[in-house]
C-alpha cells in the first residue's frame, strides 16, 4: 500500500469506527459479542469500493469471523443479515459488487479528501 491509500484505510477505518458507534454491528443479533472490534470491508478489498464508508461496519471478532452470520464464514448468511438490520447497505452493496474499477482510474487524493470531510462531519455529530 502506497502512504496515501494507508491514509485512505485509516480515514475509512475512523469513520467506521465512529459511525457503528463503536459497538459491534451485530451486538444485538445474538447479544454475544467478543474480542475487539474490527472494521469490515462489506464490498471487500482491491475492488475499488475498499475505501466506500457506505460499504463498511463495525463487528467484534467473534461475529467477524466465527458467528452463524459471520462474513468470512457464510457470505450468503451475511448478506441475509445485512438485509435485514442494514437495508440501505445491503441495496448498495448489491448494486456496486460487481463493479471493478482499475487502480489506475482510483484518485486517492480526492478519496482522502472526500473521507476527510465524511469524517469531520461525523465527529462533529457525535460531539
């Protein structure tokens, strides 16, 4: 990863943070949440949608990794899961999944740019 796109995971990574509240998405799911929190990438990586803050959500390490309705571990129940608690990410996830876009055509600059704005507005509704 270049510095910029590290500045661009961080960025993506903060606002995640922020806007799940920093609580596990799935939390009230099967109210069994453990470990810390991870930021995952609902679109995944290296597709062009990495850093979309619309396409991320704050999970524990259990309910990343190893719960029934776990991402890595039932993509399908996932997205059973993701439909019913996170409509509107759910119908962008859907539309973008299979959009790739070329590194070469990725403006980092304006990526962190955009993050750096979606961030300061987040901060400034939680204060």
């Amino acid at each position: 990863m270049t510095n910029d796109e590290c500045k661009a995971m961080s960025l993506w990574r903060q606002i995640v943070f922020a806007e799940g509240g920093n609580k596990c998405a799935m939390s009230n799911s099967d109210g069994k949440c453990a470990g810390p929190l991870v930021a995952h990438h609902i679109a995944g990586r290296g597709n062009g949608l990495t850093f979309n803050a619309d396409l991320g959500l704050l999970l524990c390490t259990k309910n990343h990794m190893e719960s029934q309705f776990a991402p890595h571990m039932n993509k399908r129940r996932f997205l059973f899961w993701l439909e019913l608690h996170y409509p509107a990410k759910h119908k962008l996830y859907m539309e973008l999944k299979d959009k790739r876009v070329p590194k070469r055509d990725i403006n980092i600059k304006t990526i962190i740019t955009e993050l750096e704005k979606r961030l300061d507005d987040v901060m400034c509704k939680v204060a």
